[in-house]
C-alpha cells in the first residue's frame, strides 16, 4: 500500500495526495468522516493503468483492509470514478475511508492521485 500525504489548503481545505506504481498500485485509505466537497485530480504516466476511487464504511478497514468491503465511489453523473487518463471529478458519496486503486496495474505507471476536501482531513 502507498502511503498518503495531507496538507491543509486555504479555505479550510485538505489536500491528500498519493503517488501509485504499476507495482504499488493500492493507497492506504484515509478517514474522511462529515468532510464536504470531495474532488479527485488525477494525472502522470498511466502505461496502461486504469486508477479507479473506493470508498468503505466497513469496521473491517482499520484492522483489515484486505478484506474489507469496497465500493466504486461516483462522479456527478453516478458514474463510477475511473481514469485512464488525466483529469478532474467531483465525488457525489461521502464514506467514513476513501483509498484510490490501480484496478489495471499497467506497465511503468507513475500516477499522482489527489484529493481535495473541505472542513476535514
């Protein structure tokens, strides 16, 4: 898993960015409870790789996030959120943790996944 880094931003805003590989294509899931105003940008080398967002209310998270229930989080339309390529999506739902995915690992991918919300980290 590919570990997060979250930085406070104007306007009462956090920033939460993860870097994913082709070999490490799974970030570790952040808790984002009551936080409003969820938007993903995603951009880099995609070789391939589709990165997908994944949302959990499951307790199993914390101490096993393997085995966890996740689910696809939507974009204003209730699409699935699902890149292949760069670009910029709202997120409609609001679970207590939040993780991206490489759903297709890729060859040589180098993806920059971040999520920016207002009121929480």
């Amino acid at each position: 898993m590919t570990a997060p880094t979250t930085s406070q931003e104007p306007g009462n805003s956090y920033r939460t960015q993860w870097v994913l590989t082709s070999a490490a294509g799974t970030g570790t899931f952040i808790e984002l409870p009551g936080a409003s105003d969820r938007c993903v940008q995603v951009y880099g080398t995609f070789g391939g790789a589709t990165c997908i967002l994944e949302g959990s209310n499951d307790p199993r998270v914390e101490s096993d996030p393997g085995n966890a229930v996740w689910s696809p989080l939507t974009d204003a339309g209730s699409t699935a959120i699902s890149f292949t390529a760069a670009g910029i999506e709202a997120v409609n739902e609001n679970p207590l943790y939040i993780r991206p995915r490489l759903s297709v690992a890729g060859t040589g991918a180098t993806i920059t996944i971040q999520l920016l919300s207002r009121g929480t980290k």
